[in-house]
C-alpha cells in the first residue's frame, strides 16, 4: 500500500518515504532511514521527531507471532448492549480495554454495536473467555461468534 495517494499535500515525498519505510521496518536505524530516502541523518531525524510529535507515528512495537505463542484461534464477536447511552458505552470501553484476549474492539454503526477480534489458545478457551469475561462486561446483552478459519490478510497497513 502506497500512502502518496491517501495523505495528499499534507507530508511531502520524504515525510511519506519515512512512514512506508518504518511501516514495513520499525526498527531501521535513522543512518539506513536517511540513505533510504535520500536525505542525511540530521534532517531525517528532524522529521522523524517533528512524525512523532505530530502524531503520525504514535510508538514502535515487536509484531509478535501468535501461533508460536500458542493464541492462534481467532474469532470475532459481534456484541449488542442492553444500553447505548453516554454512561453505558463509557463504562463497556472501559471494561473491554482491560481484557487481554481482546486484540481489537471497534464500536459498529448497525445491526449490532460493538466487533471484537478474540485471540485465545482454543475453542474451549474461548468459550470460556466468552462465557466468564465477554458476556460479563458492563450492558452486555447478547453477542454472535464468528470464528476465523485463516487470516488472508492481517496487516496494519
């Protein structure tokens, strides 16, 4: 994926060359980022702190593997509450950030009002996470499984 064509005028080529270049490498040394995209390490730094305090690149993390850490089961929840008012939806963000199983968890406009991406060892873990944690949370009325059989395509970017 290209961010030239998604930013516009707002970052020029060697603000957009930095972000593609750490998208695909977080750990490339501020030496190899500058010959990477054409500038020297000083001015390559400049813009790379001007990114972060701008909040275009808001930290750096290890992409871990899942199967090797035994949580390759995936499956996505859809969650309906009983409550949609301010407080209600407050206290289920709240709630749902402290679980860890729960990689993802985006509030929907539509037949339901919350999608969670599950990661756990298992079916039998994830059940029980569902039965013990997720339908637990704060409004929680109903929720729909939808397991995941193979991630075609699992990138940030």
């Amino acid at each position: 994926m290209t961010l030239r064509s998604e930013i516009g005028s707002q970052l020029d080529r060697y603000d957009i060359a930095i972000l593609e270049a750490l998208a695909l490498n977080g750990r490339l040394a501020v030496t190899d980022l500058a010959r990477r995209i054409g500038l020297s390490k000083t001015p390559t730094q400049a813009r790379l702190k001007r990114l972060q305090a701008d909040a275009y690149i808001t930290g750096f993390r290890a992409v871990l593997n899942p199967a090797k850490l035994g949580r390759d089961h995936v499956a996505f929840v859809e969650v309906k509450l009983t409550d949609t008012t301010e407080r209600a939806l407050t206290a289920f963000n709240h709630a749902v950030r402290n679980l860890p199983e729960v990689e993802q968890c985006h509030m929907i406009a539509g037949a339901f009002d919350y999608l969670l991406k599950v990661r756990t060892t298992d079916i039998k873990a994830y059940r029980q996470v569902l039965g013990e944690k997720i339908s637990a949370l704060p409004f929680v009325g109903s929720s729909s499984t939808h397991v995941s059989m193979e991630a075609v395509k699992d990138d940030a970017f």
